[in-house]
C-alpha cells in the first residue's frame, strides 16, 4: 500500500489523542489526514505535525478516499458507521466491542497474532485493553505449552472508562480529602460516584464494567471469551475478576496459568524477557502502574511457579491502557496493512 489517506474517528477522546499523538511519534506515513468527531466537537482545529486539522463531525463526513479508518467512538457509533467505511473502500481498525465477538472479523493482539490480520474483509477489531496487557505474556507461554487453565484478577485504571473517569476520580480525591480523618472514621461524605457503581477515589470497586450474564461482568467476560479468540483455543478456561482502582493510567492484571504440560519459572523468565512488546523487571523493583504510563512496552514481573497445583506459572503485568490497550496496537495493526 502507498502512503495511505488515513482518518481518526473520535479523535477528540482519550484515547483519539493518544492515536494521533503516537502516529506521530511513530512518523506513520501519510498521504492524508482527517479527523472526525461528534458534532459537539465538529470545527475544533487540531495542530499536527502533517498541518492543522479541522475536526469533521462524523454523522455527516464522506468517507471516500479513506485507505484505513481508526476507530475510537463507541461500540455504538462503530457499528452505525463502520459499515459505511468500509463500503467506501477502507480498511476500519476499530477499538470498540462492537465487532471483537464476530467470527469474520479478526481480534488482533499485534506481536501476538499478526497473521490473523491477513483474513480481514474491512474490518479488525481492537481487543480489550486488560485482555491485550495480559495476552502479550501469556501467548508466548501458550506458545510454548499450550494454555488450558487460567484464574485472572484485573486491576483497572479510571482511564478505561474515558476522560469522564479520571476527572471524576481527581474530583473524588480533592473532595474526600478536605476531611481525612473521615476517610478513616467512616463518616466520609458520598462524593457521587461519576460513571462507576460507587465512589472510586481513596476506594477499590470489585467490579469493572456492568453485570451481565451469570454474575460476571462484560470486562470479564471479555477476557475470557477475546482471549479464546486470539490464542486461537476454544476450551481455555477463565476465571476472571474485574476491578477498578484509583489509578489514572495503567491496567494491571494478576494471572496464574496452567498448561498442557508443566512450566518452571526459569523457562517461563526465559521466554518472556525474548517477547517482542515485553519487558520483565526484577521483583525488587517491581512493575507498576505509574512505570507504565507512556510507555509502548507491558511490564511483567512477579513471575513465580505455582504451589497449590505445581506445574503452572503465576506472574503480574500492567500496560498503558491509553497506549498497546488501545491506541497503539491499532496504530501498529495499520502498520501490519502497510
């Protein structure tokens, strides 16, 4: 493909920003450059370093002449205009739920599972951001012996849920802390709780997301079902836990694997310091969400054997969820299109 004509669809958001900042820093090469939004940000000019862009409102855009559309508007505005896209020719890279569960569309993890982005018809989905963090350290595993078994605790940063969560959660912080001993008496003031199901500043909620079937969340069950899709294998069994903590950026995940045949943790080190995307940090300096903020890399650390049923792997990593959750790997999957 030549340079393409690209376009960034919900490029005023969170993590819109953060696509163009990183085509950017990447110097992705482009022949074009349009930028569309919803009509409450239509006519807003963006500085970049291919000239000023006018945002268009996308109700009303004309995609033709679009090579690749990268999509971050909203599961809802991805499977109203999508279509569109793609009808007009072009390639959608979209970062929504709105087309991860379906069978033709490709979910890809690039590093992982770059060839499954060779069978796309106009579409590639984005994977979730938790299940993207955690599957750049179990695929090599997986690789190596075959992933059957897996208990998974997220831990998610208020940037997950937009620019909404992490204001609220710095208008949670500066209201709760005009009176610090009520966060340890008890007799703390209910902030309002924003787009989360409580209060999430100085708190932790067990549950990420909104409840769908048989008690689990849907951030849950999309690591189950989106981490069967990329690793290629219907009967891995999951057990996730969904939770959201005060945290800007970075989504950490707790992970113990087991696998069709055992794997110590030398072996496992070993195979995850050779990942591509990956960096492994030693227990004494380990990884956190503040170390990954801005960076392209998942951090892993804590990677230990496991004792109750030996055989298996445990091991912590966080990710910018800005970043390889999202804006990154389309960014990088529009690469594999070139």
């Amino acid at each position: 493909m030549a340079d393409p004509r690209l376009a960034v669809v919900g490029a005023t958001g969170a993590v819109g920003r953060t696509m163009l900042a990183i085509l950017e820093e990447r110097d992705f090469p482009l022949a074009d450059l349009r930028l569309m939004a919803s009509a409450r940000s239509a006519g807003t000019v963006i500085p970049t370093r291919w000239g000023e862009v006018e945002v268009e409102d996308l109700a009303a855009a004309d995609p033709d002449g679009i090579d690749i559309a990268l999509f971050s508007a909203g599961a809802s505005r991805s499977r109203r205009y999508a279509p569109e896209f793609t009808a007009a020719g072009a390639a959608v890279i979209d970062n929504s739920s709105a087309f991860r569960g379906t069978p033709e569309v490709p979910l890809v993890v690039a590093g992982v599972n770059d060839h499954a982005a060779d069978a796309h018809r106009g579409t590639i989905a984005n994977p979730n951001c938790t299940t993207m963090t955690l599957m750049m350290a179990a695929a090599p595993l997986h690789r190596h012996a075959g992933l059957s078994r897996m208990v998974a605790m997220s831990y998610q940063s208020v940037s997950g849920t937009g620019m909404t969560g992490m204001e609220t959660l710095i208008h949670q912080t500066g209201l709760l802390l005009q009176d610090r001993e009520a966060l340890v008496s008890g007799d703390w003031k209910d902030p309002g709780s924003g787009p989360f199901q409580r209060p999430i500043g100085f708190n932790v909620l067990p549950m990420a997301g909104a409840i769908a079937d048989e008690g689990h969340t849907d951030e849950e069950w999309k690591l189950i079902t989106e981490t069967r899709k990329i690793l290629e294998r219907d009967d891995i069994a999951v057990e996730p836990t969904c939770v959201r903590v005060p945290v800007m950026v970075g989504h950490g995940i707790s992970a113990t694997m087991w696998f069709d045949s055992p794997v110590d943790s030398d072996t496992a080190r070993r195979l995850l310091e050779e990942a591509p995307g990956l960096e492994v940090w030693p227990d004494d300096r380990v990884a956190t969400p503040l170390d990954s903020a801005g960076s392209d890399s998942v951090l892993a650390s804590r990677i230990r054997g496991t004792l109750g049923a030996p055989g298996g792997i445990s091991l912590w990593v966080v990710g910018d969820n800005l970043r390889k959750g999202a804006a990154l790997n389309a960014v990088q999957i529009a690469e594999l299109l070139l």
